[in-house]
C-alpha cells in the first residue's frame, strides 16, 4: 500500500491548480478533489484568525483515523498539501521538496502563468521520482 493517497496544490485563492491520485482506496472525481481543495483553504484561514497563538501559519497536520493530511504554505499564500497513510513520517520534507520542484520546473517556466493550472512535463517527471523516491524509502526501513 502506498504511503501517499493524492497530492493538490491550491493558489492563494483557493483554486485547484494541480491534483495527483496515488492510488487512494476511496478514488475522487474532479468535483470532489476541487471540493476538498477549497475547504482545505478555507478551514486553513479560518484556523489562522482563529489560532490563540499570535503569528500561528494554520493547519499543518489534520489526522484522523483512516488518513492523515499534511499541509506547507510557501511564502507566497501556496498551499501544497499531501493525503497519505496514518503515521506516515517525513512528509514535511517531501512537502518542501515538492515546493522546491514547483519553483525549479513550473514558477520558471515562461509559459506558465502564475496561478494557472499546473500543466508542465518536467514537473510530472520529477514530482513522480521524488515520490517513487520516498515510497522506496518508506519500504527500506
């Protein structure tokens, strides 16, 4: 069983700009995965206004029985944020490598437009080595 269900990548408005399914049990369709999407959002500001701590960036993990939910929020108001098996670790630093390829193959690509659906190739490869990478990982220890 993989350790990631499905990765989304929301803009700073809330919009899905890219959504991968890693073989999840419970398979969503497009309206469900743009649904998901932007209460993520929703609930991350929401936890932000309502934090009791000052300077709180919002939800990072959500866990429940079945699943846990990890979330990064880059600088920018991006939110990249993974589905994956309860207790999984590591899932901070994948988040921040994911990042780290949006910036490298999608933010300097001079076709892309900024908040705009994700749709590079170099991306797609890369993203599925850096998971491929972390599931072997996962798998050796």
């Amino acid at each position: 069983m993989a350790a990631i269900y499905s990765l989304y990548i929301i803009n700073k408005s809330g919009g899905l700009i890219f959504y991968k399914d890693y073989g999840s049990a419970g398979r969503m369709d497009t309206n469900d995965s743009l649904r998901l999407a932007s209460l993520w959002h929703s609930m991350h500001a929401i936890s932000q206004q309502l934090s009791p701590v000052s300077g709180c960036s919002g939800i990072e993990l959500l866990q429940a029985d079945t699943f846990d939910l990890h979330c990064f929020q880059s600088l920018t108001g991006t939110k990249f944020f993974v589905v994956c098996e309860p207790g999984s670790l590591h899932m901070e630093a994948l988040l921040k490598q994911i990042y780290e390829l949006y910036t490298d193959y999608v933010l300097k690509n001079p076709f892309y437009e900024v908040e705009m659906p994700i749709r590079c190739e170099l991306f797609d490869i890369n993203l599925a080595q850096a998971v491929q990478k972390d599931r072997v990982a996962l798998l050796g220890r």
